[in-house]
C-alpha cells in the first residue's frame, strides 16, 4: 500500500500551498477570513455559528476571527429586526474585493502545481480526490 508515499506527498503539497497562500494574502487577508468571505459570497448573510463547520473552530475563535474582519471592513454585523438576539453577518464591498483577490492567488497556485499534469490527469485527479472524500464525509 502507497500510504506512507500518499503522506509524504500529500504534506508538502499541502505546506507548499499554506505557505504561499500566507505569503500572498498577507498582510489584509488571511486563509481563514479568505474562507468566510466565499462562504459568505455564496450564502449571503449567515450567523457567526453557521460558520464554525467551515472553519473546524470553536465559537470564541470565530467572534475573534470576525471581530478583525469587521475591523478590517470585510464584513459587517447586522442585528435582526424581529430578533434582537440574532446578528447577521454580511460581506461588504471591500470583502468582496478582498475574496476576489484570494481566490485569484489560489487559484494561480493550484494552475502551476496542476499544470505539471495533462488535462485528463487533472480530470482524473478530481474525480479520485471525489471519491476518497466520499462526497465531504470524511
């Protein structure tokens, strides 16, 4: 069995993609808001513990990670209307240019690491990587 050799591979590629997403990012975003700010593009406004999947954090963590974002103007917080207990969070303007610019660095890494393959290799990749994931339900 390959594990060890998936291991190995599978760390550098994944310390090789946190670094140059950290170096990139910094200094206004990092790969943790970067996360939010998507996960708030496609949801639209959501509550701080709606996010805490998503992240793999605990509760305190994500009401710090927010609390910098909204000083940075990433987000903003929202109190419900009919439920003054509820805070909404939402993406502004400058988080999402902010997401725009991550997913552009990203996306730039993963075209050269995936450019050392052919195309079918790369289809083939993802349609493996889908099926060790079972769909998300690792």
């Amino acid at each position: 069995m390959q594990t060890s050799e998936f291991a190995k591979l599978w760390f550098k590629l994944t310390k090789d993609y946190k670094v140059y997403m950290e170096q990139h990012l910094a200094p206004s975003l990092t790969e943790s808001q970067l996360t939010v700010l998507e996960v708030l593009q496609e949801n639209g406004r959501m509550k701080p513990s709606q996010l805490i999947p998503y992240l793999a954090t605990t509760p305190a963590a994500v009401t710090m990670l927010l609390d910098r974002m909204e000083k940075n103007g990433f987000v903003t917080r929202l109190r419900d209307q009919e439920d003054r207990r509820i805070v909404w969070i939402l993406i502004t303007e400058r988080g999402l240019e902010e997401a725009d610019r991550g997913t552009q660095i990203r996306n730039a890494f993963l075209s050269v690491a995936l450019g050392r393959i052919s195309l079918h290799n790369q289809n083939l990749l993802v349609f493996l990587l889908g099926k060790i994931t079972a769909a998300g339900q690792l």
